[in-house]
C-alpha cells in the first residue's frame, strides 16, 4: 500500500492510508505484543509515516501525524 499511495494522486494516497491503519490492527490476526505483531505495527507506522509525507508534498498542507485527519479531508467516504 506503501508504493502504490507514493504513486498516486492525494484521493488514492489518502485511501492507501486508510488501509494501511485499519486493515488487521494489533492483535487480531497474530497475538498482541508478539514479534510478528511488532513487526508488523512497525511496518505499519514506518508506511503511515511516509504516506503521511507524501500528502503533505501534494498537499501543501499539514494537518499532523494523526491519519484520521487527511482521511476525512481527502478520501470520499
């Protein structure tokens, strides 16, 4: 979800995002505080983080770390 939002227009971007922070949170596919699960959330926080970047670029704009945010502002929900 990473690369396809770092290649797409801020819509798509915002959506990968929404993706990338709600698709199997911490603990319900693999067990909470585990090594898969830590490196998973890991993952997850390094992709939010760039995505997050990303947007600001297109953007212009910052509206935080928070991905609930530029959510509800750029995606169509």
């Amino acid at each position: 979800m990473r690369i396809k939002a770092l290649k797409s227009e801020v819509p798509e971007a915002a959506a990968c995002l929404d993706y990338v922070n709600s698709y199997y949170p911490s603990g319900s596919k693999q067990e909470s505080g585990s090594r898969l699960d830590r490196m998973v959330e890991y993952n997850r926080t390094m992709a939010t983080r760039d995505i997050i970047a990303y947007l600001c670029t297109k953007t212009g704009e910052d509206l935080g770390e928070n991905p609930e945010a530029w959510v509800r502002k750029y995606t169509k929900k």
